[in-house]
C-alpha cells in the first residue's frame, strides 16, 4: 500500500510543526531558566545591599547609644535616651540577619540554576549598565522571542493538522503485487490489486 501524494505531504508538514513545536518549547524553558537565574542574582543583590545599609545603621546608631551612654550620668533622662537608641540598634540587627538570611537563599537558588557557587563577596557591589534600546531594536527583537516562536509554532501545527485532515478526506489508492510460485506442472502467478478507499 502507498499513501497519496498529498497524504504523504501533509505528514511531512505534520512533523516538521511537531519539531518546530519542540524547539520552540526548548527555547522558551531556557528563556524562562534564565530569567529566574537572574532574579535570584537580583534577589541576593538586593539583599546584600540592605545587609551594608543596614550594617551602616547599626553603626551608626551603636555610637549615638555610646554617646548618649556617656552623657547620661546618673540622670534618668539620660537613661531613657541610651534604652531608645538601644532599641533601635537591636531593631536594625535583627534587620541585618533577616536580610543575610535572604541573600543566603537567594545565593542558594542562583548557584542551583547555574550550577556555580557564588559567594556574597562575589555580587557586584553595582548593577550592570545596560544601554536603553531603541523602540526599532526593541520591534526587531519581538519576532525572536520564544514566547512569540511558540505561537507561530502552534499556528503551523493547527495549519498542518487541517492539511492532515483535508489529505485524510480525500480516496486513497492502495496497490497490491502478489507472486506466487504453483506446484509443478502449472503456470506461475501473478496477481495485481487496486483498491480505492472512500471512507
């Protein structure tokens, strides 16, 4: 049996949207990878900023409480201004370790997506600067995004379904050759069979 021409065609146009379906779904998982990765790069960045800012607040708040300490006296004055500037300095620890907590988890998940260890001293203590694109870069890019891929890609295997469906619709020729070898004595056979499906 031998399929149409045009059943054979719609398969081929079936396959090649499957494997343009594929790639385009590999495309946009790593797209999706990475912009993960990056978050938690930019999560442990910004955690590591409030942990120096932080830092610098308690340090700063440590030497109001010493001075207020050292002009207190025996006043009772004085002893509530070095219990409210301890206070707040205990705040501002307590501060520091939650936001080392999170850049911790953030530098746990970033070497997870990347498979490298990236220590805190390894964050850059800046952003990267990225030049702004222009509006006719940004146009040109959109037609290489994955998400925008996966969709011409669902569109052609909807258009090579319908083909498939259109081919599948039409008769369908089979042909058959048989050769058979008789007992002797009798001629050999030969036989042909064409069949025609309407189904």
């Amino acid at each position: 049996a031998w399929p149409s021409r045009a059943l054979r065609e719609a398969s081929a146009g079936m396959a090649r949207s499957r494997a343009g379906m594929y790639d385009a779904e590999a495309a946009m998982r790593a797209r999706m990878r990475a912009e993960r990765a990056g978050m938690a790069w930019l999560d442990a960045w910004l955690a590591g900023r409030r942990v120096a800012l932080y830092q610098a607040q308690v340090e700063v708040l440590a030497q109001a409480e010493a001075a207020a300490l050292a002009a207190a006296g025996e006043g009772m004055d004085g002893a509530s201004a070095v219990l409210e500037w301890r206070s707040m300095r205990a705040m501002r620890e307590l501060a520091v370790l939650r936001e080392r907590q999170q850049r911790d988890q953030a530098l746990a998940e970033l070497a997870a997506r990347i498979g490298v260890t990236v220590s805190a001293d390894q964050l850059a203590d800046a952003l990267p600067e990225w030049p702004a694109p222009d509006a006719q870069a940004l146009r040109a890019s959109l037609a290489r995004l994955p998400d925008v891929a996966r969709l011409d890609a669902e569109a052609a295997e909807a258009d090579a379904e319908r083909a498939m469906r259109a081919a599948e619709a039409r008769p369908q020729w089979t042909w058959m050759f048989g050769y058979g070898e008789r007992m002797p004595g009798m001629p050999e056979m030969a036989s042909l069979e064409v069949r025609v499906s309407f189904d």
